[in-house]
C-alpha cells in the first residue's frame, strides 16, 4: 500500500471517531501510531508491581487521582512528586474505567462519610438492587428543586500515562458522563477498543441552569497504538485490573464531597 493509499484510511478512521464538543479530532490531522514511549508495554512492569505487592492488592488511596476542579477551572490539578502540579490536559491509554454511584441520606454529607448504598457498575447496588427502580435514581430526587439525582454518579477512568506503569485516576462528574459514554461508544462502532487509542481529556467552562459554573470534560482520540502495542496494552490492562481486583475496591469508589 502505497503511503497515499495510507494516510486516505487514516484520514477516514479519524472522520469517523468525530464529535462536536465531546470528541474532537484535529483539522486536517490524521492519527499516527503512537511512539513507543510506555514503559509499562515494554518491560516487565507487571512482575516488579507484584513483587512490591506481596500479593497484596492495590487500593485505591495508592492511586494519584484527578478530580473535576470547582468554579468552572479548566486546569487539572496533578499530584507530582514535588506536589500538585496543573495541567492543561491530560493524555494516555484508557485501561479500564468504573462507573460508580452512591446515595447518601444527608444532602450535603462531610467527606469520607460512607454511603448508605453504592454499585461499582451503575446497574446493581451493593446488595443486590436494580439502579433503575431506586426512588433516588429519579431526576429531581437530590432536592426537589433542581433536576439532580438524589444518587450520585461519577465515571472513574485508569489513564495509563508515557513513563508511568501504576495508572492514574481520573474522576469524571455526572455531568460529563455521557459525553465520556459517547466518546467509548463512537469508538466501539468502529471497531476500536478504548485501549487501543491514546486518549486526551481537556477541560471547558459550562454554567448550569442556575448560574453556577462548572467544569466540561472533552475526550479525544489523538494517536492510534500498533497492532503489537494494541495487544500489549489490552493484556497489560487486564493482568492490571487483576492486580487491583476492582471487585473489592466497591465500598472505595464513592466519594462524598
């Protein structure tokens, strides 16, 4: 195949992963495979992660983990070795993501307080029930005023990043979780798996019905992984998640704020 013939497929891969606002290529660009700079895909990250372990599970309190900044901010805030460090954007492999909730009987309850009930996946909570016939899954159950769910919900995504084998955790609010979902689904109707497509997630100021501003996550594919890395990654990803045993972290993903 000549490169002509080449960069016209490319081209048409990335009309196709195409959406306004939540998923946006560049003008113009096609996606290239991406360079070889994850180390976790290319030494044996794996084996030194249970080694340190001791078979112990991960928990999620080892993590670094990146939350929606407030005021409407469209700067992330990164723990780094030297603190906090800000960043425009944040870019890497998609290993694996959660979709969490939890309900609270307080409307405002202090932070770390557990909640009265949670799911890890959205569709069954923690003892057994269906999300989808709970009271507090209804809009406008929060308060009665606005149209929130008395029931939080969050998306909590494993980016792997360049020169880094343990992922980090990136919170995204209910308010950007379809845009996240389309995102996922644009890319399963090509055929793509999320992990074999580097991911940028930036930020964009929103103002609810109320006139408090907020903050819009935006997702991007921007580079497309070899077939060799594509398959390094989909079972890095999986011995990972095996690793952290997701199942058990249930009773960690909520958060109250």
């Amino acid at each position: 195949m000549d490169n002509t013939k080449l960069k016209a497929r490319m081209s048409g891969k990335v009309q196709g992963l195409q959406q306004p606002a939540a998923v946006e290529a560049s003008p113009d660009t096609a996606m290239a495979p991406v360079d070889s700079s994850y180390i976790a895909l290319t030494n044996n990250s794996l084996d030194i992660i249970r080694a340190n372990l001791k078979s112990q599970p991960l928990s999620l309190d080892l993590f670094d983990i990146v939350k929606s900044p407030s005021g409407g901010a469209t700067v992330f805030s990164v723990p780094g070795l030297a603190g906090d460090e800000p960043a425009k954007e944040l870019t890497g492999i998609v290993m694996d993501y959660t979709t969490p909730r939890a309900y609270w009987d307080t409307p405002d309850p202090v932070e770390g307080t557990p909640p009265v009930c949670l799911s890890q996946n959205s569709i069954i909570s923690h003892d057994g029930k269906a999300c989808a016939h709970c009271p507090y899954n209804d809009f406008g159950s929060k308060d009665g005023e606005s149209n929130a769910k008395a029931c939080k919900e969050s998306v909590l995504i494993f980016l792997l990043r360049p020169n880094n084998i343990i992922p980090l955790l990136v919170r995204v609010p209910v308010t950007s979780k379809p845009r996240f979902l389309k995102y996922s689904t644009r890319l399963l109707s090509t055929l793509t798996p999320i992990s074999s497509v580097v991911t940028k997630i930036t930020l964009e100021k929103a103002t609810s019905k109320q006139g408090k501003p907020y903050a819009l996550f935006n997702f991007e594919a921007v580079s497309v992984l070899s077939p060799e890395e594509a398959a390094k990654a989909r079972t890095y990803a999986q011995q990972f998640m095996e690793i952290v045993n997701a199942a058990a972290l249930v009773p960690e993903l909520a958060e109250a704020s």
